[in-house]
C-alpha cells in the first residue's frame, strides 16, 4: 500500500511566490511556471522521497500541470503579493508575465529546496523557450498517463527504466545494508 503524500497548499502558494519574485517576468509565463514547479516537486520526490509540496500534477496537453495553480495565482494577486500581466502577441501567442510585488517568504522551506528550485528557474528560464521545455516534459511518465489525469509521483520511477547493472546490484546492498 503506497502511503498518501499531502498536499501542503500553503507551502506551494509561497514557492509560486517565491518562483514570480526570483525570475525575470520576461522570461517566465505560465508554461515555465507549471514547468518548474512540476520538476521542482518531481525532482525533490526522486532525491528524498517527499516532493517539496506534493501538489497534485495533472496530465494536459502542454504538459504535467498542477491543479491548484489558478486558484493559487488568484489569491496571490488579491493579497497583492503578485501582479500578472497579459502580453499579447508575444511571438504570436499570448503570454502571463508574473511579477512579485514583495519578498516571499521562506522559513519554510530547507536550502537545498531553493537550490533545486533556483537551478530549475535558471535551466527553464533561460535554456528554455516554452515550447521546448513543453516538449521536453512529454516524457515517459506524461506518456502513460491520460489527458485530465492525475499524474503520480511513483511514475518518476517509470522513466528509469532500465537493466539492472553493478552498480544498481551495489546500492541495493548498500541500502539493504542499512536497514538490516
């Protein structure tokens, strides 16, 4: 039986606050946004077992996409901690400019959170357009999942697909070690 990961809605509300304050608003709209959060939880789940926020990501057609996210923008800009700007015609498409209107807070997050999220701001927003890091998120585990469902963490594992080598073989002692 897989244990339930909860949902700590206050802590993701700050780390869509803090994500707004850190990156440059010319640089991330809503796809970059959904983007780092989605690798953010997914990738503190891989390194520890526990995602930053265990938001609940659902599959669309861009992409894993949290599911809170609106209702998170809205009240950030209603307890105007955020503004959102619409940008039309931003290479054709219309584009959400979300700019931090003070500092968020972080006491609750650990240095190594904000490490990760900081290195995923900087990979996304900067390596990245939004299309390629769409394309980028259609991996194996967007792919087995449907349109409009949920997306699980445990499918991290799914995209690790592979033979079993040495040093697989070696960790699994090492681990088993540990416990014993």
């Amino acid at each position: 039986m897989s244990r339930r990961i909860k949902f700590k809605r206050d802590k993701f509300k700050k780390l869509v606050h803090y994500i707004a304050h850190k990156a440059d608003p010319t640089k991330l709209g809503k796809t970059k946004m959904n983007k780092i959060l989605w690798y953010s939880d997914i990738f503190a789940y891989l390194d520890n077992g526990k995602p930053i926020t265990g938001e609940t990501y659902i599959k669309r057609q861009f992409g894993p996409v949290s599911k809170n996210i609106l209702d998170i923008l809205d009240e950030l800009v209603d307890e105007n901690k955020i503004a959102i700007r619409d940008i039309d015609n931003f290479f054709g498409y219309e584009k959400k400019d979300f700019v931090s209107l003070n500092r968020p807070e972080l006491k609750e997050f650990t240095a190594e959170e904000i490490s990760l999220v900081d290195a995923l701001i900087e990979i996304i927003c900067e390596e990245h357009t939004a299309f390629s890091i769409s394309e980028a998120s259609h991996d194996r585990i967007w792919e087995l999942a449907e349109i409009g469902e949920e997306i699980p963490y445990c499918a991290i594992f799914a995209s690790r697909l592979a033979e079993i080598d040495e040093d697989d073989i070696a960790w699994a002692k090492e681990k088993l070690g540990k416990v014993a």
